[in-house]
C-alpha cells in the first residue's frame, strides 16, 4: 500500500486544493497516469501518479484544501517499483510526495521506524535533521507540533520554513496559526457590505505581498528614459512583425531585451535571497507580472538572454495568454530571477512595486508620455544654445532589496537599461 | 555552429599550446601515430620529431625522464595510453614530482602534465575501464583535473600547462566523442580548481565529475516533470577541491548526492561528504549520500558486468528520489 500526499509544488506554497479526481476508486493506475487535478495558489497542474496499482482510497474530497503533506489517496500496489514491500506491520507508510516513487534507495538510508510526527508530543522524539534543529532553535517553533511531510512524518526543512512564514504571516505574531487551529473570532460586518470570497490566489498574493514588505528592505528609484527612438523602431517595424510572426512587437519585448542584456552586467540585481544567503543566479529568467481576474500571475520566460527581441516578443505573448487562459505549466511560474512589471499598460506614470521573492528586485516599464525636453547644447561650454523639444518619455522604477545591494549600484544598473533603451535605433536587429 | 567534441578540443589545445611555448614537447605511447583515442593525430607532422616522440613500453621510465625535462625548463606533456597504465610511474609522480617544489624550498617545480584516458562504458574490460582520481587526489603536491565537456577540456588543457606544478589529467574515454558543444570563441580560461554550477535548482544538489556530470543532468531533467528541483555542480578539478563551490551547493538545498564512476569507498566522494559535514553541518536536511561505482575489483568485460558498474540516469534519478522523500 502506497500512500500519495498533498505535494509541495512551489517555492512558498504551503497548501493545495483537490479540483478533481482523474481516477475513481478501484480504478487501476499505471506509473505517471494523470491521477488528480491540484490548485496550488497560481497553477492548476494534474499530478502523475508515482505508483502502479489499484486506487483502493480517496481521503481528500473534490474542493477541500489541505496543508502539504495531507495523506489524498491510497494505491494498493499490484506493480509497485520492485522492493516497495512494506514490511510487515511495524514500520509506518512511507509518505512519499507525489513525485516521489517509493523504491527503496541504493543504499538504504538511516529511516527509523517512529509514529508520524504529527500525533502526541509525548510519544518518540521525531529525528530532526540538523537544519531543522537550527530553525527549529532559531525560530522558537517545536518541530513536534508540525505535521511532517518527510519519511516516516519526520519533519523536513521545508516544513519548517512553511511553519516559519505562516506564523509571521498575521500582524500580530503572538500566536502561531501554522500550529494551532485556534478559530479566529468573527468580524463585525455591516450587512450591506460584500465578503469577498477568498481564494487561493488572493490569499497567495496577499501571504507573498506582506511577507515581502516585512522581509525586504525596500528601496525603489526612478529614471527617465527618453524613447523617442524606440518608438519609432518600433512603428517602424510592428507591421510587418505581425504579418510575419503572428504577435505584436510590443515595447515590452525592446525592454526585456535590455533588461537582460543589463542584467548580464549586474549579476547582482540578478539574484534570491534565501534562507539566510544571497545567491547570484547563473541564469537569467525574467518574470513578467500579468494580471488576470481577481489576481495576478508572474509567468516567467527562462534563459531571456538568449533570445532576440523577437523571439522575446513571441515567449511574452505566450506566456501572457496562457497565464490568463490557465495553461501555465509548473516550471514557467518558478525560477524567476528578476522581474518586470508592465505598469505603464495600465497609464501610470510612476509605481513603486513589491519585489517579488525571492528576488531582489522588480522594474516597472511606465506609460510612454510625449512631453518637453530641454535637449542641452552639444557645445554648451562654447556658449550654445540648449533647445525645446518634444520627447517620448518614459519611466522605469526600479524596488530593490536594500539588504542584497546598495542605490549606488541599483543606479547604475537602470542607467544601464536606460542607455541600451535610448541606443536602439532603426537598424538595431530584433531576429 | 560547429558542434566540437571533447576528443577534437583536447587536440585544437595541444595544437595551441605548441604554437605559443616551443618548450612543449608530448611523448607517450604511440603518439607519433595519434595515439589509441587519435588524440594526437597529426601533431607529428605540425611538430616534428624532437617535440612529439614515442616512448617505450615503460611508464615509470618515461614519465621520470618527463619530471627531469620539467625540472631542466621544458613543459612537458605525457600522454598515458590508459590510466590503468600509470601505476609503474606513481613512485615518480608521487615520490618525485608532487615532492620536488617542496623538498628544494621552491627551487625547482615540475610543469608537467600527465594525460591519461580513464573510466568504463566502452567494454575496455578489467585493464581498460578504471578510475583513479581518488588515488592521486590523496597527494598534495598535485594537482587533478577532470573535464567533462569539450570547453572545459580545452581550456583546462591550457591553464594545466601555464600550472607550475605536475597536473594529471584525466579524461573519460567515453565521453571523448559521446560529448560535443559548440566552444566559445575566444576560449574562455577556466582556472583549475573552480568548479562549475551546470544547472540551480531547489530541492537537491548532484555534485558529479566526468561523465557521471552528464547522467547527473540528464536524471535532473528526468526528475523536473516530478517537482524534484535539482542542482547540479561539476567539480571539474578534485585537487584541489572548491569548497565555497561545494558549502554553497550544500547549504542551498540541505540534501546533497555525490556521483562518481570511481569505486565508493575512498572515492573523492568520501572527501566531498567530510567537507560537507564538517562545514555545511547546519544546513543539512538528510544524510548525505553517494551513488558510486561497486567495491569490487574491477568492471566486468561482459555488458551486463558493465552496465552493473556504471552510474546511468536512472540510478542517479532513483538515489534523487529517495533523498527527495527523505
């Protein structure tokens, strides 16, 4: 008998929502049949069974929500990877997540047989692993009080750090919801007002936005861009584009493309704060925010500096229309290093964005607004005269991460972008 | 784009090396011919008898006559028909070449390097399919390197001869034509010692070397479609190790496999746990585990026997998934 449990589908999830049911009980399922369909926040993903067998037990219906690491269903093993035996009795179901296949490792590794930690304090200390100890010290959280996803229930790192942000989720921290089911006391409401309706989404956006604002330092800056050339590469060249491509070659994909050329330049803007530590990521994977009904999705496009603008123009369209139309796969919402914000879509003409963990910093692209510009003189040390001109303006806004860099560097970054912006020309390749 | 293998971009280095520094001569086994990989095909022709000569059947003898040409202020390369072959020479490498900077106060160094073919998978049998870079990474004095793609055996090439000190230099048979990519032009230089990031991910670390680094990633990408985030480090050099390279892959994901053909115990995976342990000890989310070649005396002939030995994606992914689940 094999158990599959709630898996852990992104960096920050901590729960699930069972949508549907691919499989009935006494159905057989092959390795990797499609066998339920789970919202996780921002995507729905159909997850592949990791056994072979005979569905023999549903334990979490259609529509319930339940934490990582929730028994869902039991597959009683007729073709169960060789070695899967359970043996008998004193040892409890291994509670594999669902990518995990139960065979047993090529050297066995240290399991101990222990009651799954989730039950009395009092019973077997749990093994904890040292950085669970550590967090667990760090923190002043009891791993015994924490439902493990682990093997045998033991409680893993990333249990811990789920505990950790559900607990300084609320403003006031002193109790630890992660921990106790303490029901909240309800809210006087006017009977005219509307409840909305939570739903995951809203409630991930709102868990990521303030856990954001309370762990970053936010710092934002602003620099003007002047895009009068850009804009008329770009009118210069969108027709033809569509006809050929079938996307429109929007500012964006220009945009992006600088972004990431900049970027190769700051490996620092290009970066996770994680667990304590400052990675620099080798890849650059640019997130796009989109917003969609009631919430918004950062989609991501990986490896961005490899591509053309075209061919940025193309990932961006696609990733946008499968965002709305909820087609993302799992790996296009992860693995984002840096993000860009569209704002300027929407007419604004300045924003100051919430970085998007765990990255350190997020660019807004404002509208474009045609305005004076005094154009100095190119010999104003001679005594020449500056000039009045009307300029496409834009804004790009940039929030960083005080504690990852410094303004002085977040500066020369976006001057960076600025600069490679205000280069492009009408011979600048977008193939 | 010309797609460049490891065997094509070791030859283009020697080529390079030998037009820039005239004091680089190559001898070895039948490398007036090109040698049993074809490795040294035409540089005869290029260099001349007195640059690029064979040797006798004698290991040990050629290898010192190396370490005193190295001595007297030539660079030489020796090329070791198979890596099984070096054991006559290891009194000379050991005892005399990773000694000589040490026991004359700095005086004199050794610029030699030492290539030799070594691993399984290409049914070389008892005498043709070993690794041995845990028995010289256990010699301070040295320095090891094994490249796993065509870039890195390039480049290395060149920073192993520019080394003041004796390099040995390991290179896997069977990745010699199996792995090709296109080389950055210019050459990028890759310092020994550095190991390389191949791939970030969340939830594991496969640290790997030689021709387990390319199974490594391909069990990564088997392991995506399940969630499982994996990271992937190649060592690139095993002495001197990278350790913030090592600490670092370690401390991001908590859960570290260690990878090598070699056999398990007194592997350089062994080295890497300790570091691991000894440095990264908070950071760890299970016990650090490592899928190597079996302990017994040799790879088998038979493909079965092979096989057997060898790591592949598919115990690599199963040893991921089970440390996943941990």
């Amino acid at each position: 008998m094999a158990t599959l449990t709630m898996p852990q589908l992104g960096e920050s999830v901590t729960e699930g929502t069972v949508i549907r049911w691919l499989k009935q009980p006494n159905d057989q399922v092959a390795l990797d049949d499609p066998l339920v369909e789970i919202d996780t926040e921002k995507v729905n993903v159909e997850i592949p069974s990791p056994f072979a067998g005979t569905l023999s037990r549903i334990m979490v219906e259609e529509g319930q929500t339940v934490p990582i690491g929730t028994p869902l269903a039991e597959i009683q093993g007729t073709g169960e990877p060789a070695g899967a035996e359970q043996p008998s009795g004193d040892r409890p179901a291994q509670a594999p997540t669902a990518a995990a296949a139960s065979a047993p490792p090529q050297e066995p590794m240290p399991q101990t047989a222990q009651p799954p930690t989730g039950s009395a304090r009092g019973a077997a200390t749990p093994k904890l692993s040292p950085v669970v100890a550590r967090l667990a010290a760090q923190h002043d959280i009891d791993p015994a009080t924490l439902r493990g996803s682990g093997a045998g229930g033991r409680v893993t790192k990333k249990d811990m750090l789920a505990a950790i942000e559900a607990r300084s989720a609320p403003p006031s921290s002193e109790a630890s919801p992660a921990v106790t089911d303490a029901p909240r006391p309800p809210t006087e409401r006017p009977a005219e007002d509307r409840a909305v309706p939570e739903t995951p989404m809203r409630r991930a956006i709102a868990d990521h936005m303030t856990r954001s604002r309370r762990t970053a330092a936010h710092a934002w800056l602003v620099m003007e861009t002047d895009v009068t050339a850009l804009v008329a590469a770009r009118s210069a060249r969108k027709d033809a584009f569509r006809q050929s491509e079938g996307v429109a070659l929007t500012y964006l994909a220009f945009i992006a493309h600088a972004v990431a050329r900049a970027l190769q330049q700051f490996p620092r803007l290009n970066a996770t704060w994680q667990d304590g530590q400052l990675f620099e990521r080798r890849d650059i994977n640019l997130g796009f925010a989109v917003d969609v009904p009631d919430g918004l999705v950062v989609p991501v496009v990986h490896q961005a500096d490899r591509m053309s603008i075209a061919d940025l123009a193309r990932a961006i369209a696609d990733i946008a229309a499968r965002a709305r139309g909820g087609g993302l796969k799992l790996h296009e919402i992860r693995g984002g290093t840096f993000t860009i914000d569209n704002t300027g879509a929407f007419g604004t003409a300045l924003s100051a964005p919430i970085i998007h963990q765990p990255q350190v910093a997020i660019l807004t692209t404002e509208a474009i607004i045609k305005r004076p510009v005094v154009i100095p003189s190119t010999d104003g040390a001679a005594g020449g005269t500056d000039a009045l001109a009307i300029r496409a303006m834009m804004n790009l806004c940039l929030s960083f991460d005080h504690r990852a860099l410094d303004g002085a560097l977040a500066a020369r970054f976006t001057g960076r972008v600025k600069k490679i912006i205000e280069a492009i020309g009408p011979d600048t390749p977008i193939h | 784009m010309t797609q460049t293998s490891i065997a094509e971009a070791i030859q283009s280095a020697h080529r390079e090396i030998m037009r820039d520094d005239e004091r680089v001569i190559l001898l070895g086994e039948d490398v007036e011919a090109g040698g049993v990989f074809r490795i040294t095909n035409g540089l005869l022709d290029e260099f001349g008898p007195h640059r690029v000569f064979d040797t006798p059947l004698s290991e040990a003898g050629f290898t010192g006559a190396a370490i005193g040409a190295a001595i007297g202020g030539m660079r030489p390369i020796v090329e070791i028909q198979f890596v099984d072959f070096i054991l006559p020479a290891l009194n000379q490498l050991i005892s005399e070449a990773a000694k000589m900077r040490y026991r004359s106060l700095g005086t004199w160094t050794v610029p030699l390097v030492v290539r030799a073919p070594y691993g399984g998978g290409v049914h070389g049998g008892l005498y043709h399919s070993q690794s041995m870079e845990a028995l010289f990474a256990h010699v301070p004095g040295l320095k090891v390197v094994m490249p796993a793609t065509p870039t890195d055996a390039q480049a290395l090439l060149h920073s192993a001869v520019q080394d003041p000190d004796p390099v040995i230099f390991l290179e896997h048979k069977r990745s010699y034509r199996l792995i090709r990519e296109e080389i950055p032009e210019p050459l990028p230089s890759v310092a020994i010692g550095q190991a390389a990031l191949r791939r970030d991910g969340q939830d594991i670390a496969i640290i790997a070397t030689g021709l387990a680094l390319h199974h490594s990633l391909a069990a990564a990408q088997q392991l995506q479609a399940e969630s499982i985030d994996c990271l992937v480090l190649d060592l690139r050099t095993v002495l001197p190790l990278d350790k913030p390279a090592i600490l670092n892959a370690a401390r991001h994901t908590g859960k570290v496999l260690i990878v090598h053909e070699d056999h398990l115990t007194g592997g350089i995976g062994g080295e890497v746990a300790a570091i691991i342990a000894a440095e990264a000890f908070e950071h760890l989310d299970a016990p650090i585990q490592r899928l190597a070649g079996p302990d017994v005396p040799a790879m088998g002939y038979h493909p079965a026997l092979e096989q057997a030995f060898l790591p592949n994606p598919d115990t690599i992914a199963q040893a991921a998934r089970s440390l996943a689940a941990y």
